[in-house]
C-alpha cells in the first residue's frame, strides 16, 4: 500500500475514534427505540443458544468502532455485561465513567486482586462477560503472532472461558454511514480442557487472536489501537 493510501486510513481511524467518543457521551441519553432501530448483528442466534446452557459466555472485542453501543443494545435483549475498566486519574473520573457505563447496562470492575473470582462469579451464574482484549496493558500476557508479528495478548479471556467452562465468542462492533452500526459476533472458540492449563490457554489465546484478526480485518480504519502494540513499535517509538 503506498503512503497516500495509508495516510487515508490513518484520518479516517482518528475520525472513527472521535466519533466513538461523542457516541459514549450521547448514547446513555438514546430512547431503547433508538438503539433498536440503528443496531444490526450477525451471530446473535449462536449467542443465545449458548447463553441458554446456563455457563455463560466471554465475549471478546478489539478495539473497533463503538463497542459500548452494542453493550447497551446487548443489555436491552436481556444480556446485562460485566466488564473491567482501565483505572483513570482521578478516582472521580473512574467513579463517573463506571455511573455512565452502569446506565448502559454495564457493570464495570476495577481490576484488583478479587476482579478474576468475581468474573468467574458472573460466568457461572450464567451471565455475559465481556473483554477487550487486543491490547497487553500489564506487558504479561500470552506471546502470539498478531497481524504477522509476534507481541502478546492478554490471557484473561481464555483463563476465564477455561476455567468456567464458558465459551469464548469475538465481537466488533463497527460504525456505518447515517448513524447506522453492525455488529460481527463470531462462532464460539473451542474452551475445551485438552491438557495442561498454560497450554489451553496458549492454544486458546492464539485461536482468538486470529479471529480478532478477521474482525479488524473487516474495517481496519475503525480500529483504535493508537499506542504501540508490537516490539518493533516500541522499539521505534518507546
């Protein structure tokens, strides 16, 4: 690709990115009927069967286009997500953000030291949890290859899916033309226990790698990874 064509898809990932902000600030004030009318998805089918076994399911999304909207319309169907949020300075900006999202329909965690056992909570009670995961925040997750690179990726939603016995289903969200959004939900990843667990969750983070891939694949310009995601990213940029 050359250099025009990927300074094209650079100025419309920023402006995906601060449509997703103004959409976070407006959609808790969106009547149902609003989020009914401008919200599609493939794969919803497959979600509800497998909610309908009663262990839950893991839904893992990267970050692309405006995935609280589909919070809000997954918890208008029934389905309430719990989630974990990246700590913000300072605590009143976290409490007001965890407000906002709760008006959604979302419960989000802060991570602690407890954050896992009531994830697992909420799978076995039969509940969604959901995860974005194509970043590595804590730096000490699973090493994949990712886009033709190796970095790592976060082993939560496979040790969770794994553990609970719940299945592991990838998602995105991807903004469309005249306030329109679709949402791509993929078949469930195989959370089977073959073996030893560290290389269940090898297998497992590596299987939702790919499938993160198509996902992104599907509207590279609505993906909002802003920060440097591979070695040679940050051996470039620190």
């Amino acid at each position: 690709m050359d250099e025009a064509a990927i300074d094209r898809l650079v100025t419309k990932a920023f402006c995906s990115y601060a449509r997703y902000w103004v959409e976070s600030a407006r959609v808790v004030a969106l009547r149902s009927d609003q989020i009914e009318s401008t919200f599609s998805i493939d794969g919803f089918e497959r979600f509800r069967l497998e909610m309908a076994r009663g262990r839950g399911v893991v839904i893992v999304l990267p970050h692309v286009g405006s995935w609280e909207y589909g919070g809000r319309w997954l918890a208008q169907q029934g389905y309430p997500m719990t989630t974990v949020g990246e700590l913000l300075e300072p605590p009143e900006l976290f409490e007001w953000f965890t407000s906002q999202r709760a008006a959604l329909g979302l419960n989000v965690l802060p991570p602690g030291h407890d954050t896992t056992v009531r994830l697992l909570d909420t799978l076995r009670a039969g509940r969604v949890v959901g995860l974005l995961a194509d970043r590595d925040l804590a730096g000490n997750g699973v090493e994949v290859e990712f886009f033709g690179e190796k970095t790592t990726l976060p082993a939560g939603p496979a040790l969770l899916a794994l553990r609970s016995g719940a299945p592991l289903m990838t998602c995105a969200i991807y903004q469309q033309p005249r306030d329109l959004y679709h949402a791509v939900l993929q078949a469930p990843l195989d959370s089977t226990r073959t073996g030893q667990l560290r290389q269940d969750v090898q297998r497992l983070t590596e299987e939702m790698a790919r499938s993160l891939e198509d996902l992104i694949r599907l509207a590279p310009e609505q993906w909002h990874l802003f920060q440097p995601n591979w070695p040679s990213d940050r051996k470039k940029y620190g």
